[in-house]
C-alpha cells in the first residue's frame, strides 16, 4: 500500500518548542519510492516510532520546502540516514537556494554524501516512480515553494507556507487531494493562512480530499478535532484536520 504519513503537524516556532504536536514533517511512499518532505525536528525520531516503523534508509529524496527550523531541524541528520552514515552515496536533495551556502541550514561536510542536490525551483521533477512540479513560488519571509505529485489519476498537491494571494486558487485547481498549512485561527497580518483563507482555498478548488495540516498555536487553542465536526456540520465540507501519525492510502480511493 502506497501512502502519505503525517509524522508531524506542528506549526510555527512555539508548537514546534513546546512539541505540543511532533514537527517530523511528511513521508510520501509510493511502490518504491520513498521521500520526506520538510523533516523538522523529531523526524528521526518519529520514523522510528512510527507503527509499522518507517526505516529513514529507505529514502530515495528529501524534499525542504524552505529552511525555517520547523521546516529542517532535521534536515541533516535524515540526510545522515539516507546515506546510511554518508557511506552509501545516494538519493537527491531539494532545497531553495537560500537554504544552502553559508546562511543555509545544509552542512557542508554532507554534501558530498547525497547522489545529488537539485535547487528547489519552479519546474518539473522526477524521483524513481514519482513525478512533481513545483508551480509556484509562495509570498514568505524565505524562499518557500509549493509542491504538486502527479500519482496515478491523483494530483496530491502541498501548500506550504504563505501568505494567501488570489493565483493560489488558479495555481492548484486541478488538485485531488489538497494539502494546505493552517497556521492561525484568524486572520493576522503575517505571511502564512489563517483558517478562513483556507476554507475560501477549499470552496474554489472543490479537491477530492482537503487536509489541513501545520497548525500554530491559535489553531490548537480552538482544538483541531473540533473545529473539524462543526466545519462538517454547519458549511457541509469534509475537510480533514491532520493528526501526528496519520496516514492517507494513494491513490485516493
């Protein structure tokens, strides 16, 4: 069975210190194919106490969507991981620009230990049996992209960091599968969604499947699971709020 895991579902700095929810990121599996997006910090950690256990040597790609810490706390130690030690010189790296070089978050010492390091850009990608693109650049404080998997009839699309402007809905219509980072429960003049610009995002795209992952602090004070039943309830949407440890079966059935 292929799957999406959500290690982690921390947002921003105080959830991630706090871990009030782990900040391990994403694993994405698909037939053989195996790849980490964003591993914050406890990704490791989490592989190892994920039921079944994921093994993080089984990486093919880590995917950094941008270099904030809760994004790539453990960038480098996966990267350990997935050249078991840097012995074994394999798989391939994106990361933005910005997150490499001497302001970057990557250590020098491994980047010889991956097979290669490919800059996160606007473009189109492949990794073993997966394809991606990069469609956009998001409005944020660093160099931060957005991400779109074309699986089977699937197009499970990852809408990470942002401030909210109106291409985003053009950008991601033909998404399945909606994956969108809900840091505030309200609106705040700040470069990331609030719950209500998620919920506009959802009602023009109308995916298949909406997640809402990556919640702040104002997000949890309001309890995720909760605002789930009365969104269901009251505006008819059957939007998923994430969890630590929860999977989604692909393609979606």
């Amino acid at each position: 069975m292929s799957f999406i895991k959500f290690l982690g579902t921390a947002g921003a700095r105080f959830v991630m210190i706090r871990q009030l929810r782990s900040s391990a990121g994403i694993w994405l599996n698909y037939k053989s194919t195996n790849i980490i997006i964003d591993p914050g910090p406890g990704s490791l950690v989490r592989c190892a106490q994920s039921r079944p256990k994921i093994d993080p040597s089984s990486l093919d790609a880590i995917i950094l969507t941008h270099k904030h810490l809760d994004h790539s706390g453990d960038l480098n130690v996966m990267i350990e991981a997935m050249t078991t030690g840097g012995f074994k010189k394999r798989g391939v790296l994106f990361l933005p620009s910005d997150a490499m070089g001497p302001h970057g978050v990557l250590f020098s010492y491994l980047e010889d230990s991956v097979e290669k390091i490919t800059k996160l850009k606007k473009g189109e990608f492949k990794i073993g049996d997966i394809n991606f693109e990069v469609p956009v650049k998001n409005i944020h404080q660093v160099q931060t992209y957005g991400l779109k998997f074309h699986i089977e009839d699937d197009i499970i699309s990852f809408v990470s960091d942002t401030k909210y402007f109106d291409d985003l809905a053009k950008i991601y219509k033909d998404s399945t599968l909606l994956v969108v980072n809900v840091i505030f429960y309200q609106k705040r003049d700040y470069e990331h969604f609030c719950l209500q610009e998620a919920l506009e995002l959802d009602k023009k795209i109308k995916p298949k499947r909406t997640i809402f992952n990556h919640f702040g602090m104002s997000m949890l004070k309001q309890k995720p699971h909760l605002l789930e039943e009365k969104i269901r309830k009251e505006l008819k949407l059957d939007i998923k709020f994430a969890y630590d440890g929860m999977s989604v079966e692909i393609p979606l059935k």
